[in-house]
C-alpha cells in the first residue's frame, strides 16, 4: 500500500522537490488574491465595472511581467529571476494595502503581477531543466500540488483572518511569505552555485526556432488562452456571484475556494501517475479536461443554491488536474525548437493574457446582462478552446504519421 501511493513521487530529482517546497511557503501566503475582487466590491466599495478595468490591469502586469520573465531568464538565468521576482514581490504587497486611490491602485496592481509575474517562465525552465523526459509531467504535477496545497491553505485561513481582524493583515502576510520563500530558494539553491550554472548552462536550446513563427504553438496559444480566459472567472466573477446570488459568506467561499487546492493535492499526482499508463498524447489529455471546464460553467446555471457551486468547483478542479499538467508538458516538450525562456513565457502569457480579458469580459458582461449570461458566454469561449485544441491534434498526429 505504502509503495503504490509513494510510486508516482519517486526518480524526481532534490531540486524539484526544493522548488515545490519554496512554491508552497509562497502560495501558502497568497490570500489577497482570491479575495481581491471582494475587497474592492465590499470593503473599497468599487463597481463590478471598476472592478473590472482594475483586474484588467492585473492582468496587463501579468501579461508584460510573463514576456519580459522569459527574456530576463534568457540572459540572466532562470534562479536570478525568480529570487529578484519574489522579494520584489513581498514589498510590493507591503505597499498595495495603502491604496486606495482607484488609479493609484490600479497602478499598484499592474506593478504587483508584472513584478511577481517575471518569476513564471523561471520556474518552468527551473523544472524543465532539473527533470527529464521521462518525468517531466510528475514534475509539473508537483509542483502544481504545492501551488494548490498552499492555494487550498490560503483562502481558508485568509477568509478567517477577514472575518476576525481585516483584510490590511492579508498584505502583510502576503509580503512576509514572499520575502520568505525568495530567502529559502537563495539557500537552498542558487547557493549550490556549481551544480546550478552546470543545469543552466544544459538548457541551451538544440534549435533557434523562435515560438511566434511555430505556427502549431501559435494555435496551441490561442486555444489556452481561450481556457485561461474562461478559467479567471474563478477568483474574479465566481467568488461576487457566490456572494451576491448564493449569499454566501467570506469564510464559506474561503472554503469553497479551498476545496480546489484540497483535490489537487490529494488525487493530481496519483491521477496523472495513472494517465501516464494510458501513452497518450499530452493534447489529448488535455482536450479530456477541457470538456470538464465547459461542464463547469453550465452547471452554475441550474439554480443558485449552496450545492450548486460546489459541483462546479469538482469538475472544475477536475478539468484542471487533467488539462494544465498536460498542456505544460506539451509546451516545454515543444520548448526544445528554441530558447525555453520564449516559449515558456508564451505558454504563461495564456494565463496572464487570460487574467486580462477574463475578469474584466466576466464582470462587465454581469453588470450588463447578469451572470446567467456570463457563464454561458464562458461557456463558449471553451467550446471554441476545444476546436482550437482538436485541430492542433489532427495537425500534430498528421506530422507524426
């Protein structure tokens, strides 16, 4: 019994496991975001559509943070960036909490997701280049099971902290963990200086193609940009349409919230260990998971009741554990044509460009037409991600053949 659950965790190497551990003090710390659509609705008193053009700037940072990470670990290195990202961070998050202001914080958000964002294309060419070919997709799991154990951590204590102190002590400790996951990757890794230079120097690409002229990872872009578009509506219109229409407090969508970090961290690893048996293309799984997300936004149109969302977040924690380590697979398998850097940071571009149009798209199409419509928009969006997906794989096993 014992060796059957520590199986899909074996041959990854000290350094992933390093690199998760450091993920995990950082999400663990990450309670503003989940609720920051919240503390500007109730506690700053914003309109959905405020909200939403001030999301959209978290979503710019994101964007620009993601291009200009994957150039910085081009020529400095992958661990530079990421140590400077989340220190930078730390103190970004101490300052946030003062404004309020609605375009000085819409600038100090933007600065916050450029800054923390610089870190997302490092870390996948860190794991890239401390795992291999035959691991690389536990890899990417476990290090998303430590971003989900302290995403599952973070709401639930963040929405207790809301409701017995205020948000402010979100800030503070979402700096503090910060600062302190960028001091544990300084020790336990870029100190072993010798080894690391001698990972790094491994990781030059074996071909110049550059992504943006790799016409199948241009489509395999827009297709999860697409999912990232719909996925956003997870920590920004979700968590108001829980509130508004299932009357749901802070501490109970903390826990709702928390229900996704808890699936993944119990049945991600042991769920992809069994995938990986099946030898199928990293596409296909991940056109599995993205029939899930369509599911997701259907079912919260059934009724607003406390069941209801609940079903939702399952199949949505669903379609993520199948669709996301997969994709990421695809996606530094492909890095191989060119510089990683640029192709991993195109990959997160999906998700930052998602944060853009997604949190802004959802609330002001809830303002406007209400959230019924919203979900059935997102809906869509997935629909056509999944076309978008299934033509890359015709196209893929038509080259492979």
């Amino acid at each position: 019994m014992l060796n059957r659950l520590s199986n899909p965790y074996r041959g990854l190497s000290r350094e992933i496991w390093y690199l998760s551990a450091i993920t995990l003090v950082n999400r663990a710390g990450a309670m503003v975001i989940p609720f920051l659509s919240l503390y500007l609705n109730k506690h700053l008193h914003y309109s959905l559509e405020d909200i939403g053009w001030i999301m959209t700037a978290f979503g710019l940072g994101s964007a620009l943070g993601t291009f200009v990470g994957g150039k910085l670990t081009n020529r400095y290195g992958y661990l530079k960036v990421m140590v400077s990202s989340l220190v930078m961070t730390g103190f970004v998050f101490f300052g946030i909490q003062f404004l309020e202001n609605y375009w000085y914080l819409m600038g100090g958000i933007f600065l916050l997701t450029f800054v923390a964002d610089t870190y997302r294309p490092a870390i996948w060419v860190a794991m890239d280049a401390y795992s291999d070919e035959s691991n690389k997709t536990r890899s990417v799991t476990l290090i998303r099971l430590a971003i989900n154990l302290g995403f599952a951590v973070g709401p639930a204590v963040g929405g207790l902290i809301i409701a017995v102190l205020s948000y402010n002590y979100l800030f503070w400790i979402d700096g503090s963990t910060s600062i302190i996951a960028g001091f544990l990757l300084w020790k336990l890794i870029v100190q072993k200086k010798s080894k690391s230079k001698a990972v790094e120097e491994s990781t030059e690409p074996i071909a110049n193609q550059s992504p943006y002229t790799d016409v199948p990872y241009l489509l395999f872009f827009a297709s999860i940009t697409l999912m990232g578009t719909a996925f956003m509506q997870f920590n920004s219109t979700m968590p108001i349409y829980f509130s508004k229409e299932v009357q749901m407090s802070e501490q109970q969508i903390g826990l709702l919230l928390a229900l996704n970090g808890f699936m993944i961290f119990l049945l991600e690893m042991p769920l992809v260990h069994h995938l990986e048996k099946l030898k199928k293309h990293p596409l296909q799984i991940t056109l599995y998971g993205s029939v899930l997300f369509v599911l997701t936004f259907l079912v919260l149109n059934i009724a607003p009741i406390m069941l209801i969302p609940v079903i939702s977040m399952v199949l949505l924690t669903l379609g993520e554990m199948i669709s996301f380590p997969y994709s990421n697979s695809f996606a530094m398998t492909r890095s191989n044509r060119g510089k990683k850097g640029d192709y991993m940071a195109l990959y997160t571009l999906t998700f930052s460009l998602g944060s853009l149009i997604g949190p802004n798209l959802g609330m002001h199409l809830s303002q406007s037409y209400g959230f019924q419509v919203t979900w059935y928009v997102m809906a869509g969006i997935m629909s056509i991600s999944i076309g978008l997906m299934y033509g890359l794989w015709v196209m893929i096993r038509r080259d492979r053949s």
